[in-house]
C-alpha cells in the first residue's frame, strides 16, 4: 500500500514478465501478488507491518503458502 502510486506500472510490468514466462518452459510465473489484494483490487493492508511496504508474519505466511507448492514441484526430479 505504500507505493500504491507504482501499482499501475507494477501490475503492467508483472503482465509483462507472465507473458515472457509463458513464452519459455523454462521461467514459471507465479502471480503472488493477486490474493494479496481487498475487493477493489488494492493491497490489503492486512498483509503488511505497519509502514505498508513490508509484509508482516501473516502475509508471509500467506506467501510462502503459495510459493512452497510450486517451489517443490519444480525442484522434483525430471
């Protein structure tokens, strides 16, 4: 939520990488950010200490629990 004025040019930049990802079976994107938000699309304050920019134990608990998933999947072997 701090830096809520770089959201537009944050969410084009994800959009970007995601596109590049897709492209190459070898990057993986992993939209983290998505179900970090409230309602109207704005980070949730929840997540985050508060100077709104780090996240707090909740939110990386809720990171990680997104992240983990993939991470293990994609460090089994081929």
């Amino acid at each position: 939520p701090s830096r809520i004025a770089h959201l537009a040019s944050v969410r084009a930049a994800n959009q970007l990488i995601a596109a590049r990802c897709a492209k190459d079976p070898s990057l993986h994107f992993l939209d983290t950010a998505a179900t970090m938000v409230d309602a109207n699309g704005q980070p949730d304050p929840q997540w985050f200490v508060k100077d709104l920019l780090h996240l707090n134990a909740k939110g990386y608990a809720h990171w990680t629990s997104q992240l983990r998933p993939v991470l293990e999947q994609l460090s089994l072997p081929r």
